[in-house]
C-alpha cells in the first residue's frame, strides 16, 4: 500500500494554480486544497499533524498556509513536501500586475492606485509588506524574524538534500513535471497541464525597476538556486542523457498539447455551455431546483 503523504506549499504567483489542477487529477478523492491564505499565521509541524489525524483518507494536500516545518518523520507516513520558487523579480512585477486587474478582489490596493515605479519604490521601503520583498523564503519558513532565520535555514536546505522537500523553479516547470513523473509513477501519472492565470500588462518595466527590486532580494535568490541546483541533481540522476532529456521533454509537450487541445475543442465548449445554461436556469427557478435535488 502506498504510503505518501504529499504537502504542497503554495506559494502565491508560483503557478500554483496550474500544479494544483496536477494534484487534482492525480490524486481525485485523496486531495484537499485549503487556499487558506494568511501572511502571518502559517502551519507548523503541530498543526499539520493534526491535519494528518483528521484527514486521514488525504493523500495530498494543498495550501498557501503550510511551511516547510512538516511531520517528515511519521514511521507510518512517507512525508514530502513540494514547493515552487519564481524568478524574484517576475514573481513582484507578476504580483503588481494580478493584483492591478483583478476585479473581483482588492488584494493590494496599492497595485491599483499606483504605476510599477511608484509602487516598487513604496514597497521597497516599507521592508514589513509580508509576501513581497523576500516573500518566498519567508513564506517557506514560516517566520520573518532574522534570528529565526539564521537558525532555520540550515535545516530548510538538509531538507532539500535529502529529498523531503522538492523545490522547483517555475521556469523548469516541464522538467519538474517530467521528474514527478519518473520518479514517483504510482502519485503522479499524468503531469500534463494548461498554463493558468497569465496576467495583463498595462506597462513597461524599465531595467531601473528591475534592478530596484533584484537589489531587495538576496534571500529569494539564495532559494532560487537551491531549486536549480537540486532539478538539476534529480535531473542527472533520472535520465540517462542530455538526449533521452529532450525526448522525454518532447514528449511531454506533445501531451500538453493535446490537452490543450481536448478543453478548446467544440464538443467540450457547447458541453460546458449547456452546463452554465442549465445551472442558470436552476438558479432563476427555485421549484424546478427543488425538484430535481
């Protein structure tokens, strides 16, 4: 019996929606997803064990709250956590700009009042702004206090060299896809995936921009290479040659495409609208939907 316990650590503008709609696929029935967001208040251990204990049919679970401070040494459990890490600086110009166009929440009510320049300097600044400057090394660890850090981060990169916690880049995300695949078939069959939630750009971000914000995140970039490096360790480990590597990456692309082209087809629009039509007819009806539940 397989016993793996996967935690995915989503990290905000880290393309958690497209690896949570893997997880969904993969793992069906046994995956939860809290989408839970809070800066401050993250899981520790404690708190993902008494997860473990009231969801005990869970084989995966997905939220911006967990850490990477999870049960790894549970002798009836197999725990791993898996994370992905942004280029830092498209990860800030990415959060700028999601937050600008969307319209159905105010996130950051910044991105919407001020252009790119202005609201890099402002959240410069104010170094406090919590999921930002340095926001993915904080949001893995849990805590923002730099004594916590210098104590924690050690053990956060033996958890990487032993393979406890998978860290990714998203720019590798085919490969890291690929990986999953190879290296854990009986949890992840399937990887292919559609890119979502790709933002509008109202402006241009200038080089001093760029290096306004490059200059703010030295821990970020610190965790950017520990991802690199251990994609490229699994990498050279998985696959026999730089040749076989592209096969396979061919390979998986060709499967994306098809997916892609699966949901795009006509047969799956005039489906899904004849869904939304009879929702909307349920829902302007209250005795017709009573009726049919």
């Amino acid at each position: 019996m397989n016993n793996s316990i996967w935690f995915n650590i989503h990290i905000p503008k880290c393309a958690g929606s497209s690896f949570v709609s893997i997880l969904k696929r993969n793992f069906r029935a046994g995956f939860a997803d809290g989408r839970s967001f809070d800066p401050v208040n993250k899981y520790g251990e404690a708190e993902t064990q008494q997860i473990l204990k009231i969801f005990s049919r869970i084989r995966c679970f997905s939220d911006h709250k967990f850490t990477y401070h999870l049960p790894y040494d549970r002798p009836e459990y197999h725990v791993r956590g898996i994370a992905f890490v942004r280029e830092p600086t498209e990860r800030f110009i990415s959060h700028y700009f999601y937050c600008r166009h969307n319209s159905q929440g105010d996130f950051d009510p910044l991105a919407k009042q001020l252009d790119i320049t202005a609201y890099t300097r402002a959240v410069i600044q104010d170094q406090n702004r919590v999921g930002l400057v340095n926001g993915q090394t904080y949001h893995l660890m849990g805590d923002r206090s730099s004594q916590y850090f210098q104590q924690n981060f050690e053990l956060l990169k033996q958890r990487i060299e032993q393979q406890q916690l998978l860290l990714f880049p998203v720019s590798r995300f085919d490969e890291a896809c690929m990986l999953l695949e190879h290296l854990f078939p009986e949890d992840f069959h399937d990887c292919a995936y559609i890119r979502q939630n790709i933002s509008d750009k109202d402006q241009s971000v200038t080089d001093s921009v760029r290096e306004m914000i490059y200059s703010s995140m030295t821990l970020d970039y610190q965790l950017l290479e520990l991802a690199n490096i251990q994609t490229n360790q699994l990498i050279a480990s998985t696959f026999a040659s730089e040749v076989e590597k592209q096969t396979q990456n061919l390979k998986f692309e060709q499967r994306c495409q098809k997916l892609q082209h699966q949901l795009n087809s006509p047969w799956r629009r005039i489906k899904q609208l004849g869904l939304r039509t009879t929702q909307r007819l349920l829902d302007d009806s209250p005795e017709l939907k009573a009726f049919v539940q």
